[in-house]
C-alpha cells in the first residue's frame, strides 16, 4: 500500500475497494487495518466481509481461474483475507449473520497433498462459508467420524495422485453404506481428477480448481435451499 | 560402461521408461500404500517392472524412489528408512541394468516433497535441501548413474533438492517439472522461466513430465527449445487422460497415440523421451519403434 494513503480520511465506499487491492496484492498488514477502521465506524461485520474480503477474493479467484494468478499470488491473498477474517469472525458468530453452509474438507489417505485443499479451504472461508478442516492422509474411518460430528451441508475429498485418486471412491462407498450420503454434497478435487472420473466415483461434481470449487459450493448450496 | 554426456550431446533420442506407480498397482499395491516400502518387502515385483521397461527399450530406467524423502515416507511410518529404502530402489534397479546384455542407465527419481516451502509454506529450504540430501545418499549408495529431479513446480524446491544432492554426490543430475495449470507449473512457473532459471543450475537436462496431457506437453517442449535450442530436453507425459474402469483408474492413451507422440516431442526438440503416468512397457515399446525409424 501506498504510504501516502490514510485511510482514515477516506469514504466507506473508497476503503472497500482499496480492500479489493490490498487483498489482490496480499497485504495482509493493511487489510486488517481497513477491516478495524470500518468497524470502529460501525459498518456490519457481514458487510465487510461480503463487500469487501468475499468481494476481494471473488476477484483473486477469478484471474486464478483464468491462469492470471497462480497458488502463490492466491495463497498471499488467503492469508490477507484471513488476516481480516481472524477480526471479523467472533463478530460474525455474536451476530445474526447468514450462514453460507458448513463445508468438512480434506487430503484422502496416502496423501500428504495439502496445497490446494489448503487453497479451497481459504477461498471457501472466503466466500463465507464454515470451513472444518480435516487434514490430509484421511482414512475412510477418520472422514465418518468428521461427518458425523459436523453435520457439514458439503464434503470436499482432495487427491493429487493417481495412486490415491481411488480412494475417494472408497470413502463415497462408505458414506453410502453408512446412509449419510444422501444428505451431503459431494465434491472433488486435485491435478489427476476429471469430469468423467468425478462422475464415476459417484461425486456430485469435480472442482477444475480452488476457484470452480467455490463456485460450485456455492451453486449447490442455492440448489440444496431450492432457489 | 558409456558416459552418459557423450550421449546427451549426440543426435540420437535416449528413450526413458513409463510409469513405475502404474505398475505396481497392478501388481497388488493398495491405494494410498507407500511404493518405496516394495523396494524391500516385494523387491522381484519391483524388478519386474524394471525388467520389462528394459526389454521393451528403455535406455534410462527411473528407480522406485519418488515419494522417497523423509517428509514422503513419514506419512507411512517409515522416515527412519529413507537411506534403506532408497538404496534399495537403486539396488534393485542396478540388478537389472546389469543383467540387459547393452548399457542402461539408471537413474533416482525423486519427487516433490508434498509440502510448501517458505515463504508460503512452513518449511524452510535448508531442512528440504537436508531431506534431498539423505534421499540422495541412500540412491547413490544403491548405485544410480545420476539423479533425477522430477514433477516439481516449484523452482525453491527445484534448488533445494540441487543443493542437497550436491552436498552429497558429484553424479550428474537431471530436473523436471510439471506444467499442468494453464501452461504453467501449479506455483506459476512457465516453460520459458523454468529453463531460464533451471539452466543456472549444475544439471544435465532439463524438462516437463506429468502435466496434464501429452499435447500440452508437446507444447511445453516447444517452449523450451525456443527458450534454449542447445538444452538437452526432457519429456515424460501422461499416457493420455486418467479414466476408472472397474473401479481403477486406467489412462486413455494408446501404444499408438504414445508412438505419435514420441515422434512429435522429438521433432520438437525433445532429447530424452519417455513416459509418465498410466504408461506400460507396451506404450514404451511402441515409443522405441517409433523413434528407431526417425533415427535412421
């Protein structure tokens, strides 16, 4: 950020969209900034976090999508918007604020692979959902037990080999045996998936990247509520 | 035996093998099982694997030793075995090149850590380098003819990795890396920053392997030879797109889409040529057919 900048002479409307910058460039410093000044002039925390922080990264995922922005650039956003977040959130949980869906995330068993489940993780906290994260090298065992305590609304399944791929799988058999499948979305992610495997595994869909799988959280949670 | 460099600076295109993870799920690895741990506990299948990429004509041969640094093997228990375990890859890829009556070479692979290094991530770079460097003496020990970076898309990963197995060995060494978001590694690295950066580097050759398809691919070559024309380039692809059949999943690339490919990355500048993911020997026998006749 500019030094020149202060931001205690500007509009609510400036500072919003200098949080979209900031956010872009990874400013971690400057957004938590921001994030106070607008709620010592007792803006909603609801509202920063939709117009500005979601705002913001709805912008870092789509030139991410677009091959724009890479997982560093978009790693340094997610840490400036959850600088902003780690604010915002005992606000956010005091207040009456809508919930976007609770969302259990994490790397399948044999996998250590935490990149981009760490990436989805950010970018859904993001949009404003409830993220759990599970962690990585998942037994079907631990993903039971993590769906069982959090009634979460989606379930993110995260493989980046082919030789763990399958085990999604393995867990989507389970979840069917155990009659929780029916209540879950389902979706999928990492390097090696496709479309058509997504499908036959019994997915409800494959996210392409961290941004889709924010997109595609967010169309099935406008499904599950029948809009 | 032959060096290695007079045949990197000849003309003629060395064929690698194909997929090593493939395989041994087809021999009876359960998914998510650590691979490295058959270097020991199923030693004739693992040589198998090798045997067969030999005899379809693999000149170099990659060991069983990707996932094999410390921060890989610790998820299956086994990070008080990396020197074992590695050696052992080596071992038993030393055995088969030494039984093939013309020369192969063999080469330790050794994959990504799995974790993000610093700034980004919490690892720093002298503890990858250190990981690297335990992998490298127990593939050395073992007797590879050099070392083979692999999959990797970030360039701090790249150097650690350099750095370790120099602190341990003075064999040649060869690196590569995955394109396989928009033309870029997944940290954003493009073909042309790769070998700009790469050819810094104390290494043999340079390239692209995994990705996504074996026409990206083709495309990352191209980049690279324009980039630099006198590189020795690297290029493994995928044996087209992953598919599940009965429950596996199975690539949907041919012996013969593998054949065409071969011809093609060669004409585009690629020196070292092999396969990645989902390939067999059958694919790698029909690559060697195809870049015999374009030898002649």
């Amino acid at each position: 950020m500019n030094e020149e900048i202060n931001i205690h002479e500007m509009e609510n409307d400036e500072i919003i969209e200098l949080m979209k910058e900031d956010l872009y460039d990874g400013y971690r410093e400057e957004i938590m900034k921001e994030v106070q000044e607008l709620l010592d002039r007792d803006l909603e925390p609801y509202d920063i976090l939709t117009r500005g922080l979601v705002g913001g990264m709805d912008i870092v995922g789509d030139d991410f999508r677009d091959g724009i922005l890479f997982v560093p650039e978009v790693l340094m956003s997610a840490k400036a918007m959850k600088g902003g977040m780690n604010i915002l959130q005992p606000l956010l949980a005091a207040s009456d604020a809508p919930q976007q869906g609770v969302v259990v995330i994490g790397t399948v068993k044999g996998d250590i692979h935490d990149i981009g489940k760490n990436l989805v993780a950010m970018m859904l906290e993001g949009a404003g959902f409830t993220v759990i994260d599970i962690g990585i090298n998942l037994s079907v065992g631990k993903y039971l037990e993590a769906v069982e305590k959090h009634q979460p609304d989606i379930l993110g399944l995260s493989a980046l080999l082919t030789t763990t791929m399958p085990y999604m799988r393995t867990v989507i058999e389970a979840l069917k045996e155990k009659k929780l499948r029916d209540d879950l979305i389902v979706l999928v992610g990492g390097a090696p998936l496709n479309e058509a495997f997504a499908m036959e595994i019994g997915a409800d869909a494959y996210c392409r990247n961290a941004a889709l799988a924010v997109d595609m959280a967010k169309k099935f949670m406008k499904i599950e509520d029948g809009a | 035996m032959e060096p290695l460099q007079n045949l990197l600076h000849s003309d003629t295109p060395i064929l690698l093998d194909g997929a090593m993870g493939t395989m041994l799920m087809d021999a009876g690895l359960d998914h998510g099982d650590a691979p490295e741990a058959w270097n020991t506990l199923h030693p004739e299948r693992v040589r198998k694997i090798h045997r067969q990429y030999i005899k379809a004509g693999s000149q170099i041969i990659l060991t069983n030793s990707f996932g094999g640094t410390s921060y890989r093997l610790a998820m299956h228990n086994l990070n008080d075995r990396v020197f074992e375990l590695n050696k052992a890859a080596a071992e038993n890829a030393r055995t088969e090149a030494d039984a093939a009556s013309r020369t192969v070479w063999i080469a330790g692979s050794m994959g990504p850590t799995g974790q993000m290094m610093e700034p980004l991530g919490e690892i720093r770079f002298e503890d990858v380098r250190d990981a690297y460097a335990e992998q490298a003496s127990g593939l050395e020990a073992g007797g590879v003819d050099l070392f083979w970076i692999e999959t990797m898309s970030d360039l701090h990963e790249v150097k650690a990795a350099v750095a370790g197995i120099r602190r341990v060995s003075q064999l040649p060494i060869s690196a590569t890396m995955s394109f396989d978001t928009h033309g870029h590694t997944m940290m954003g690295v493009s073909p042309t920053r790769a070998v700009e950066e790469l050819e810094q580097l104390d290494l043999v050759s340079v390239g692209a392997n995994c990705g996504t398809g074996s026409d990206e691919l083709i495309q990352v070559i191209s980049t690279m030879q324009e980039t630099d024309p006198d590189l020795p380039l690297v290029a493994k692809a995928n044996a087209g797109i992953p598919e599940v059949v009965d429950g596996s999943v199975v690539y949907n690339g041919t012996p013969d889409l593998m054949a065409d490919y071969a011809r093609e990355v060669y004409h585009r500048g690629a020196k070292l040529i092999g396969a990645c993911c989902g390939s067999t020997p059958e694919h790698i026998q029909a690559m060697a057919e195809a870049l015999k006749e374009m030898d002649k």
